[in-house]
C-alpha cells in the first residue's frame, strides 16, 4: 500500500519511459506510444469523474463507520475504523487510480501487441521495501492495482474494477480514433 502511495501520474509515465525504452527503437512510435497513452488517459479521467458524481456512492470510511445505517441488519459499525491513506472527497465509484493505469497500459498492450511484458515500476516514497516492482506482464501490474486501492482502504473492489475497465475501453477507443 505505501508503495503506491506516490503520485500515480509521475509513477505510470515513469514507467512508460522504461517501457518505450526497453520495446522500441523508432522514435516515432515512442512518440506515438506517448501521445495515444496521454490521450487515453486524459480521457478516461474525464469518464471516472463522470461515473463518481452520477453514481455518487459512498467510501468504505462512510460504509464502516455508518453501516447501520444501511438497511441491513447484518452489518455491523465500527465508527473507529481509518482507512491507510486519506479518504479523497469525491465519491468512489468508479476508481481514478484504475482508470489511470488501465488507460495507459492497456495502450501499451495495444501498441505492442501483447500482454506478456517485462517491466518495472518505481516508487518515489522512501521506506518501502520492494523498488522498484517487477512485472511480466501487464495484467499482474493492472492487478495489483485493483488490490491496493482495497487495501488502502480507499475503494471497494467494484470501483477498482469497473475504473480498469473504462481505462481500457477508452484505450481501445483512443487507439482507434487517433494517430
């Protein structure tokens, strides 16, 4: 979780670099590569703000602390419960953080044609005890994603997986549409 923690953009674009680095030879596509990856992203920011005030449902911090007031007798409130990071003030569903990662790598899986990739990622916060983390393909990356954002105590698993599929929709159809 503190891994992550991190300016997500300067993380993603960081590890793009590498990536464009390590795969291709003309700078045409790397430039190409950036571009589509900067435009999907962007894009799928604009679709997760949309889906969050639509939506507009509540953090896990609300759901803990007020489950009794949920309609269910099953559940149980623990008005002391925090989350690892800050709750962010906008509603979670759909995740940011996925849509952000999905867009871009799922960009990166169009462009070179394959999920199965060997790549790192680095964490600009100090302390943590794995950095950078290595990945083989891309889907391992876009997994752990979902999983920390869970762990941080930030989003439910819905929002971290509906946030990667609409970073990957609007991948496919930025790869489409442009360049």
């Amino acid at each position: 979780a503190l891994f992550w923690t991190a300016n997500p953009i300067s993380t993603w674009y960081s590890a793009l670099r590498g990536i464009a680095a390590a795969n291709m030879t003309n700078i045409g596509d790397s430039a190409r590569l950036f571009a589509l990856a900067a435009l999907a992203a962007a894009d799928a920011q604009m679709t997760i703000y949309d889906s969050k005030y639509h939506f507009n449902f509540w953090r896990p911090v609300t759901a803990i602390r007020y489950a009794s007031d949920d309609g269910n007798p099953d559940t149980i409130e623990d008005p002391t419960w925090t989350p690892y990071l800050q709750t962010p003030p906008y509603p979670d569903y759909s995740s940011g953080a996925n849509a952000l990662a999905s867009s871009i790598l799922s960009t990166v899986e169009l462009v070179l044609g394959t999920d199965a990739l060997n790549f790192s990622i680095s964490s600009a916060v100090a302390g943590v005890s794995t950095n950078p983390r290595q990945y083989t393909s891309i889907s391992a990356a876009l997994d752990d994603i979902v999983e920390v954002r869970i762990l941080q105590g930030i989003h439910f698993r819905s929002a971290d997986v509906e946030g990667r599929r609409q970073g990957a929709r609007v991948a496919h159809w930025a790869y489409q549409k442009f360049l």
